[in-house]
C-alpha cells in the first residue's frame, strides 16, 4: 500500500466518523485532534476502524504515533506494506 492510499484510507476513517470534517486546510504536519476538532472517542474510532478493517493491533503507548497525519503515514506504512488497498 503506498503513501498516498494510507493517507486515503485515514481520511476516509476520519470523514466517516465526521462528516462535516474540512480537509481542504489540512496541514499533514499538524495534530488531527486540533485541526478536525476531534475527542478522544473520536480518536478511539479510528484506531478502532483500523482494526477492524485491516487487523492492526495498535498498542495505547504507540497512539501518539497517531497525531498528525503525516505520523499515520509513518507509524501505518510499514503496518501495511503488503495490503492491498
């Protein structure tokens, strides 16, 4: 799975778990939780949509990993190298 359909697949969560979610500002460098106004159960869904879909198992310690979305990329790519999107 390349870069570009991670970063697919996180918004794709994100937008599913709030619709009225904006991207169009979104700076890959910036935490997720500030920019999208996303709770910590919001959070807890897309880990938890993660899971569900691609079978990962994403520890509580490694949830920072998760805060911007250039970290999803980073923390998820290696995760799903080979998972087809």
């Amino acid at each position: 799975m390349t870069r570009d359909e991670i970063k697919d697949i996180v918004l794709e969560i994100i937008e599913d778990i709030d619709d009225e979610a904006e991207f169009d500002d979104l700076d890959a460098e910036a935490p997720l939780r500030d920019q999208l106004d996303l709770d910590s159960m919001d959070f807890l869904d897309i880990v938890m949509e993660l899971r569900k879909r691609y079978k990962l198992q994403i520890p509580e310690e490694e949830y920072p990993q998760l805060a911007t979305l250039k970290s999803c990329i980073d923390y998820l790519e290696p995760k799903l190298k080979d998972v087809a999107a």
